[in-house]
C-alpha cells in the first residue's frame, strides 16, 4: 500500500472517529454509530468470493479476505476491506493474485430499522437488527459485475 493511501486511510479513519464521538446524532435512535466487522458474503464467512468476471475467459472471482466499516455518528461511514483476485487456468488449478487494501466512504441514512447507504450514486439498503448487532445489506453489480447481487453481513465489533 503506497504512503499516500495508507496516510488518507488513516486521516479518514481519523475524522470518521471524530464524528463518532463528536458529531450530530443521526444515528442515535437505532444506536448505529460504531465499528462493524465483515463476517460473510452470499452465506459464506470470510475469505468469501464476491464479484465473479472473465478475464481473458479465465473465470476470475474477487476474493473477500476483510472489511471493517466504520458508521459516525453524523450519517457518514467509511470501509477498509482487503481483496484478492482469484483465476483458473485451463488445467483446473487457480492463480491467486496479492492482497490488496483499499478504503471508501460515503454516507448513510436510517429509517426505521432499514439503513440506506450512498456510496459514488450507488444506494444500497441494509437491515439492523440492534439486539444480535448485525447488519444485512445487499448491493447489485454495476459495470462489469452487472447483474450480480451480494449480500454482505457484518457484525458490531
């Protein structure tokens, strides 16, 4: 991971924390704000095949190894999740790419107990069920993973 990244990482992290504790309370009434960690995908716990492509008409799927999201208390959230691409080669066995880091953000609304995330114009709704502490969001492919969708379960830390 360049400098750059991990410092803009850590400067997000950083002010997402500070809203956490400081901000307006959006979030209070469903006690949302919080650390939540990324347990499974479709069903499956981490490592998790996510977004499935062809590359080269290899049948690449990108690998979740881990994700934490942060939700502040202000509406807004960031995600650090760990990735790796995975490829099969003809003769059966896989190429497995590096791990890789990356970090986004955006923001997110509550209404009732669904919670409404906005991330680059792409809305995603999710269901908290306060007393397990759990969130259940499904998001569809854009792009090149249109037509998938995933659903991503992720636990309070």
């Amino acid at each position: 991971m360049s400098a750059i990244r991990k410092n803009l990482g850590f400067l997000i992290v950083a002010s997402l924390v500070h809203a956490l504790f400081l901000g307006n309370s959006l979030a209070n009434d469903l006690s949302v704000a919080g650390v939540y960690v990324l347990v499974a995908i479709n069903g499956s716990e981490l490592p998790a095949g996510s977004w499935s492509t062809d590359i080269g008409d290899q049948g690449c799927r990108e690998e979740t190894l881990s994700g934490t999201v942060l939700f502040g208390s202000d509406g807004e959230w960031a995600v650090l999740v760990t990735e790796r691409m995975v490829c099969k080669n003809s003769d059966g066995s896989e190429d497995i790419g590096d791990p890789s880091s990356s970090i986004s953000s955006g923001s997110y609304t509550i209404a009732g107990n669904q919670i409404t995330i906005i991330f680059d114009g792409i809305v995603s709704t999710g269901q908290y069920n306060a007393e397990k502490g759990l969130l259940v969001f499904k998001t569809v492919g854009v792009g090149t993973f249109e037509g998938q969708t995933l659903e991503y379960v992720l636990r309070r830390n």
